[in-house]
C-alpha cells in the first residue's frame, strides 16, 4: 500500500470513528433531554391556559393571570 492510499485509509478511520461517537452523545442528550407523557404542570390560583401548540417536538402552553370580562357561573 502506497503512503497515499494508508493516509486516506487513515482519515476514513478517524472520521468514522468520531461520527460514531458524536452521534451516540448526541442522541443520548436527546433522549435525556425529552419530557416523559407522565410528566405534569400545576396551574397556580389565578392562571389559565390560553393556547395550546402542539408539535412533533415539543408542546407550546400558552397561560395567562390577567383576565377580562371574567364571568362566574353559579
């Protein structure tokens, strides 16, 4: 093998093996990084939920405390 064809057989190497590491960081930083369906939020007295945007990658909730013409049903 010539010293041309061992440098290129090298790089081809070194770039496998460093795409193969940073795709396995950055998939488990996606996955630790994604929220759990059971995961839940509390409202606090006086908010509510304006909108919701859901998405294939995350979940928008749109909340509010100021209200107008609040009415009260009894």
């Amino acid at each position: 093998m010539t010293m041309g064809a061992g440098v290129i057989v090298y790089l081809a190497a070194l770039y496998s093996i460093t795409m193969l590491v940073a795709w396995y960081f950055i998939r488990r930083y996606r996955i630790e990084r994604l929220p759990s369906e059971e995961e839940r939020f509390v409202l606090q007295e006086g908010q509510t939920i304006l909108g919701v945007i859901d998405t294939k990658k995350t979940l928008y909730i749109c909340i509010a405390t100021d209200v107008r013409g609040e009415k009260s049903y009894e």
